[in-house]
C-alpha cells in the first residue's frame, strides 16, 4: 500500500516538487486509494433490497462515515496542493 501511495503521489506532486507539496499529494493518494477500496466493497458486498439486516445496515453506515471522511480528507488536501502550487507559480 505505502509503494502504492508513494508512486501515486509522485505522478500527482509532478516533477521537482517541494515537499510540502509532496506531502499534500501524499494525503491526496491515501485518500484516493481508500476510495476506490472503499468502491469495491460496495459493489461487491451490497446486499438486495430483502437481504437487508441491522448488521447490513450499520456496516453499510460505518462504510458510508469512512467514504464521506476520505472525500473530504481528499478535498482538503487538493485545496492545500494547488494552494502550494499555485505560490510556487
């Protein structure tokens, strides 16, 4: 996951970063990967509309808190990235 992270970064920081730059790509990356994970398990773990339980239900909230916390993790961190890009232009 870190190799993962670190190689996603790089591509979104460009080339010669700073690294504060770097470290808001990082964020951004992290954020990204949690959200396609987060996506898969949806498609693959959504029960039918008759398949649902209390259990169901509160992982399906519990995954929705940790979707809706990555988005903004993500949001904030692009912010702070072109905030630095954009003084360093």
């Amino acid at each position: 996951m870190t190799a993962s992270i670190e190689l996603l970064a790089n591509a979104i920081a460009g080339e010669h970063p700073r690294e504060d730059q770097l470290q808001a790509a990082r964020i951004v990356a992290e954020a990204q990967l949690d959200l396609e994970r987060i996506r898969e398990i949806e498609a693959t773990s959504s029960p039918g509309p008759e398949a649902f339980d209390l259990a169901s239900l509160q992982r399906l909230c519990a995954l929705d808190r940790y979707k809706r916390r990555a988005l903004s993790r993500q949001k904030f961190a692009v912010r702070k990235l072109e905030g630095k890009v954009r003084n360093d232009g």
